[in-house]
C-alpha cells in the first residue's frame, strides 16, 4: 500500500512546470517537530571565509531581485504574474524582480560561484539553496548576515527550524519550503502504480524512466531501498553500492534521462511515465493535466528537505531583500504561497491561515504533514566537505554531467 498520494490541489491554467512542494508539520506534535527539525540540517559550519557584504543602496534604489526555482510562488491564472509578489510591492513600494533562474543546486553554484568567491553582484539579492548546498555558501562566507530587526516576522519560523547545524540561530537563512522525494508516475500508463523502488525498475517500464539530478533524492531513495537509512551512519560502501544500481540502470537505457527541474515537461508529453520525483511537483501537474499523475513514497521510505532563503555575498539591496523576507513570513502570506505551491511552509500559524484561504488544504497531506507521514521520511544525512566533494564527483561521473 503505498505510504502518500498526491492529490490535485488547486486550479491554475499556465502550462508551465512546477519542482517541488513545501510541507508544513502539524503544528505543535512532537513527532512532526523532531522530523521538521532534520529537514533543516546541512554541513556544519566551518571557519567561514571573511567578506564584507556589498554597500546597499537599497535606500535609494526600491528595487530587489530574486531567483527561485520553478513555479515556487503564487502566480495569477493567466500564469502572467505572482499575486503576492505584486502586493509586496504595492505595500512597500519596492519593485521586485522575480525570475526562476535555478533549475537545481549545483548548475546554479556553478554559474555564479566564481562571482560569489570575489565577493561581486551576482545580480540576484535574494536567493533559494536546499540545505546542503545553504551550508556551503554559509561556510564560504559567501552570504550576509540578515538583520533580524528588518525582519519581526521571522519570529514565527517553526521552533525546530530556528536553530540548524549549518546556520546556528538562523543568522544567514530562513527557511522557504520543503518536501518529499519519492516516486511518481502516470496513472494511465502504470495502472499498478509504484509501491517500491524496484517498482521503478519493472522490464517494461524500461527506456520511459527519469531520475532527478539532485544526488540526495536520487541515490537516497535507492540507498533507503538497499536497507541503509541515510539519515544515518553509513559510508562510501553503502554509497558506491547505490550507485552502482544507478549507473547500470542508466547504462542500459532503462533510465531515459537524468533531470533536474525540467523532469515534469516529459511526464506530461509522455517521454517519461515513471520517475523519481518531487511531491509538490505532482500536485501541480494534476492541478493542469486532469489528475493524470501520482505521487507516493516508497515502502522503503522517502527523503525529506528543506530550502532556504539567503542573500548572496554581493547583493546591493540587502535591507529590501529582509523586508521581502519579513513579508513572507506573515503566516497569512505564507499561506498563500502554500495554497499555491503546496509545499511545506515554515511560517508557524499558516495552518490555521489556510483555513479561510482554502479549508480542504488544511488536513492534506503533502502540505500540512502529520507525524505518522512524516515518520516515512528520511533527511539525508550531514556531508563532510570531502565526501561532499567525493561523492558528487562520482555522482556526476555516472550520470554524465
């Protein structure tokens, strides 16, 4: 029986692809509060390199620029514009500049990381990391310290995502969403649906199949197949031997391709039928393509993580970016967003926000969690700097990137 099924959760009409959904714990379980705390773990921070943050002009320039992933804000029905984007400027008089420039973590720290290293504009001021890579840049010192008396409302984080290994007290992120990796498919073509990883694996499904390119999701789930909890304690064997059933299932053909955010336009052309995907990703999907598609985690269990929202090394709008923070923080907002991307949000009083946006969101399970959902979730591990620098090597070696 599978673990979560996705479910359509709002109407929109742009075509456009989604990446992943944000999931908030039922506030105020203990359960829900442990696991809501892994999900904002990363590398624990290091000597951070000293730089100093760009001069802001953010006095006489009412203007903030932000990259984020793919349909991971609120858009109007026409696909045309982001509600409450458009609001936050209206209210403050700060034009935002919003564009969905990253399609996954390290294609996007490769673009702008030579940048970041000599502490220039990379020409965003506000930016959204998974965790993993959110340590990274902190421990590069290659984000600024928010001010937190521009940003009251960032008092209303969850408790167990206020303090994270990777950025104690929360002095260089908050958190933006989180989510499920799992499986996905598309219920016409896979009548069975998919219960476990080797599901996936299935002779005819062969040469329709698609993995992500985010390493943790993708070798995580078949890690968690295997018997290993990557939230644990294993090492380079567990890992090689994970990746060993990715490269075989690549170099045979059975994996079409190997995806980052872009995975969602072949499930919906039907180049791909069956994929490691991300949760919130389907729920979009259905909302556009009459609940063509489903999402479950694996028996074996499925990956947890968090995104984070930071300001880059160079940006020159440093106090607007933290008022566009604050803003996102008020739990009203925060429900917006969630009513939109159905992701996980981490603004404490969304849940009960939600209620009057849109009561049959208040209990669903890919946005608003229990502790029994959330106990089939994994968060991959805390990396080491070099394993990091092992492992994705390797990754990347087998997937051609």
């Amino acid at each position: 029986m599978r673990a979560l099924v996705a479910q359509a959760a709002r109407p929109r009409s742009t075509s456009s692809l989604s990446r992943r959904q944000f999931l908030a714990a039922a506030l105020g379980t203990v359960g829900t509060g442990a696991l809501l705390a892994a999900c904002g773990t990363g590398g624990s921070p290091s000597a951070t390199a000293s730089r100093t943050g760009a001069a802001d002009a953010s006095a006489t320039d009412k203007t903030v620029r932000w990259a984020n992933w793919t349909l991971y804000l609120d858009q109007n029905d026409a696909g045309t514009g982001y509600p409450t984007l458009d609001a936050f400027t209206a209210k403050t008089g700060i034009k935002a500049t919003y564009a969905e420039d990253i399609e996954d973590n390290d294609s996007f720290y490769g673009k702008v990381s030579g940048q970041l290293a000599n502490g220039q504009d990379i020409g965003y001021d506000l930016i959204v990391l998974t965790d993993w890579m959110a340590a990274r840049m902190i421990r590069m010192g290659y984000t600024q310290e928010i001010d937190r008396a521009l940003v009251p409302n960032a008092k209303n984080i969850l408790p167990n995502l206020a303090n994270v290994d990777f950025d104690p007290g929360r002095t260089h992120s908050l958190t933006w969403q989180s989510g499920f990796g799992g499986l996905a498919w598309a219920k016409d073509k896979v009548p069975a649906g998919l219960k476990g990883l080797s599901d996936l694996w299935a002779p005819e499904l062969a040469g329709r199949v698609e993995v992500l390119s985010e390493m943790r999701d993708t070798v995580g789930l078949i890690m968690l197949d295997q018997g290993v909890d990557v939230s644990g304690s294993w090492g380079k064997d567990q890992f090689d031997a994970a990746l060993e059933v990715l490269k075989e299932k690549i170099a045979s053909g059975h994996i079409r391709q190997v995806r980052g955010n872009s995975y969602t336009q072949d499930l919906v052309s039907g180049d791909a039928i069956a994929v490691i995907g991300w949760s919130g990703d389907i729920t979009t999907l259905n909302a556009e393509n009459d609940d063509r598609f489903e999402f479950g985690l694996p028996e074996a269990g499925g990956t947890l993580w968090s995104d984070n929202l930071m300001i880059p090394i160079g940006s020159t709008h440093r106090s607007n970016a933290e008022k566009l923070v604050d803003y996102y923080y008020d739990p009203e907002i925060a429900a917006q967003v969630a009513a939109w991307v159905n992701y996980i949000t981490p603004v404490e009083g969304a849940q009960k926000a939600m209620e009057a946006i849109n009561p049959d969101l208040v209990d669903n399970q890919l946005i608003f969690p229990n502790a029994e959902t959330l106990a089939k979730t994994h968060v991959f591990r805390t990396l080491t700097p070099d394993e990091e620098t092992t492992y994705n090597k390797a990754f990347l070696d087998v997937i051609g990137a």
